[in-house]
C-alpha cells in the first residue's frame, strides 16, 4: 500500500482554516477553488468532486474531528481505479497566527501513488494561494 505525505505551512489562523475543510460540501468555493471545480453532496456525508481537469470523484466522509481539526475521507468512485483510498486532512497551530496543513493518502494500486500525489501537490497550491493570508478574503 502506498502513503503519501505532503505538510504545508498557511499564513492563516488555524480556526479559519479549519472552517473551511470541515466544510465538506464547500470544498470548491472555500478551501480548494481552482483546484476543485464542482462539488455537490449526494447525501449528508457523500460528495461528487470535480477537479479542474474536469476528473469526477465520489467521496464518503468518514469523520470530522473538531478537537483534533482532522477529516477524513475515502475515494469510493474515480476513474483512476482505486482498489483502496484512504485520507485525512489536519490542521495544526504552528504559533504566530499561522497553521499547518497535513494531508495522508493511503492507496492501492502502488502504481497510483505518482499521479495522485501530483494532484496533491496541485491542490495544496491552491489550498494555499486560497487561504495564506495574500489575498484572503474573508
């Protein structure tokens, strides 16, 4: 099973970028725009995600932590194929009015891990321009 790993530093309060990843059904308009071009809820904990390559992903929420500021989540449908899709996405205070981002993926096929890691590191792009505070419009 392949993990991927990435962190990144976000010069933003913590509990402002927390707001906006539990948010789950608003992953387009107030955490990833530009990465994530739709996103509609199914039902309550499931979500229909369009990417800005137009890819469409299908994903069950698994749990909201307020207390730890951790989601998680499963791919259940995407066409890349996933045999297994695990993720959680953490919010840290890293001290001086700034947060930290941890996002884990594990996968199966092994072979998925260089494609889904590069979405990754797309998204933290704009996870990032979105919320640093350069720009940030509350």
């Amino acid at each position: 099973m392949a993990t991927i790993i990435r962190t990144i530093s976000i010069d933003n309060d913590p509990s402002t970028v927390w707001d906006a990843l539990r948010d789950f059904g608003a992953l387009h308009r107030r955490f990833a725009p530009g990465f994530i071009a739709d996103c509609r809820m199914e039902t309550s904990d499931v979500r229909v995600v369009t990417f800005f390559s137009g890819a469409v992903a299908t994903e069950q929420l698994i749990d909201i932590d307020d207390d730890r500021r951790r989601l998680a989540y499963s791919i259940v449908d995407s066409a890349l194929n996933l045999t297994h899709h695990n993720a959680a996405a953490q919010v840290g205070d890293t001290g001086n009015g700034r947060a930290s981002f941890t996002w884990t993926v594990d996968l199966l096929p092994d072979e998925c891990a260089a494609p889904v890691g590069r979405l990754m590191d797309a998204g933290l792009a704009a996870i990032r321009a979105n919320l640093d505070r350069v720009g940030f419009d509350s």
